[in-house]
C-alpha cells in the first residue's frame, strides 16, 4: 500500500499512527479518504 520509510518501520506500524510517530493530521486525512472510498464505492 504505502511505501514510507518509519524510523520504527514497517507497513504494520503505518496503522499505529502515533506509534509510528506518523502526525495525526496524516491519520485523519487517511480515514477521510477511506470514508469517501466507501460511500463511493457504495453510490456507484
């Protein structure tokens, strides 16, 4: 999926969010867009 390399590291930490230290800003926007992802997928 994403490709970002984390001091932490690892694809499994990216859904840490924090734990990672990835912004919650960046969390946020990714839940909006999984949410439009759904209701898009769900109208179409």
């Amino acid at each position: 999926m994403f490709a970002i390399e984390l001091p932490s590291g690892g694809c499994a930490s990216i859904a840490g969010s924090d734990i990672a230290g990835v912004p919650s800003k960046v969390t946020r926007v990714l839940k909006k867009q999984k949410q439009r992802n759904a209701s898009g997928s769900a109208a179409s």
